[in-house]
C-alpha cells in the first residue's frame, strides 16, 4: 500500500513539473473570448503587404487560448478569429507583440471591441496613441459627411471652407504622429508609427526623429524599415 500511495506521489509530481515547465520560446500569448466555444484562432504577421499565419489554435469547448514562439523584435501582429467569412477588420485585433508575455482577453460578440490587451510598453504606448488619433479621425469623418452635402449641393464656398479644415486636421494628426515619435525615442512603436502614418511628412521631420531614435531601436525591425526609408528619402533630395 505504501509503494502504491509513493508511486502515486512521484506521478503527480513529475505531470505537476511538466505542466508548470517555464516556456522555452521568448513570447508567450495568452487570453480569453468569452462565449466562443468551437472555432480557430491565428496569429497572423503582415509579410509584403499580406496577412499570413505564423501560428493557429483550435477552440474546443474551453475559451482560453495560448500560443507560444519566437520573436525576433516587436511587431505588430494580429489575432484573427475565423468566422467562416472575409478577413475583414472586424475579425482582427491588432497587437504589438513583445519577448515576454501578452495576454489578450474579449468577447466572441463585440471581438474588436471589448478588447484588452496588457503585458507590452510598446502596446500601452499604442493605445495613447491611438486614443488621441481617433479624435482628429473622428473630426475627419464630421466633415466628409458635410463634404458630402455640400457636393450635392454644389456648394463651391462651403466645399472650400471644409477642405480647409481637413487639410487643418491632417497638419494637426501629422505633428500629434511626430511628436509622439520623438518622445518615445526608446520604444519601437516610434518608428512604426511614423512608418504606418506619416511616412509622406516633411523630410525635416523625419531628420528629427531619425536623431532622437535610440541606437537599439534603430537596429529592431521596424527601426531598420525607418532607417532604410529615411536613406532613400535623403538620397531623393528630401
């Protein structure tokens, strides 16, 4: 009986080590979809302007997931979820992945909504970013809806005064984009960003940042894409 009750004891404890075994990749990504119970899951990676999968998990009663791999340098990478449908927007969540590990928690109805994502300072620092982006995105919307009217009315003056402002808008999203670059001169969303949405600004600005960027950051993925567009810039004549 002794034996037996020993045996029992070195089982649990080696499937208790096993389980609690530290991962042997530099990422990890867990999370939750309340109320999605079959489906499949992919961590995608934007490779030549394509959406591809590096990674897929299968839903099956348990809405918990977890994928682990290596990552070379933060990237932006997406969760999607496989409806049966389009890879339309509403089916990803973007995320800016970091060594280390992520969790992602939402719901299987308002997926793109009701997201939450912690573990990254490259995230944290995308999500301010964009808080503060929507507000010029929203104003912009305000005004093509007005734009609009204004086409249909043929009214020239008022079509003028709403150029004006968008163009304002735009001025006014393109110095916010900047500005973020160059006060988080350690963080790789700074080049990312600067890549994703303003990368047609004045060349001065893009001198600006490339001399604030850190050396680390300049040698991780999206701060070599910089580097390489700011050259090409510089060699075009600014």
């Amino acid at each position: 009986m002794r034996k037996i009750v020993l045996s029992l004891i070195i089982v649990i404890f080696i499937i208790s080590c096993k389980e609690e075994a530290p991962s042997t990749k530099n990422f990890v990504l867990t999370g939750n979809i309340k109320g999605l119970k079959e489906g499949k899951l992919y961590i995608q990676r934007i490779k030549d302007t394509i959406l591809i999968p590096i990674d897929s998990i299968t839903i099956s009663g348990d809405s918990n997931f977890k994928s682990e791999f290596d990552l070379d340098s933060p990237e932006m990478l997406y969760l999607f979820l496989d409806r049966g449908v389009t890879n339309s927007l509403d089916n990803n969540i973007p995320f800016f992945a970091e060594p280390g590990k992520m969790n992602i928690e939402t719901s299987l109805d308002f997926f793109t909504a009701d997201v939450k994502i912690t573990g990254s300072k490259n995230q944290e620092l995308y999500d301010e970013y964009t808080k503060v982006i929507s507000r010029y995105v929203d104003k912009d919307l305000d005004l093509i809806t007005k734009r609009f009217e204004a086409l249909k009315n043929k009214n020239s003056k008022e079509i003028e005064e709403i150029q004006k402002k968008q163009d304002a808008i735009k001025r006014s999203k393109y110095l916010y984009t900047a500005n973020f670059a160059v006060n988080h001169p350690d963080a790789e969303v700074a080049p990312y960003v600067t890549l994703a949405e303003i990368y047609d600004i004045n060349f001065k600005f893009l001198d600006t940042i490339q001399k604030t960027m850190t050396p680390r950051v300049a040698k991780t993925l999206y701060g070599k894409k910089f580097m390489e567009y700011y050259l090409e810039r510089k060699k075009m004549g600014k």
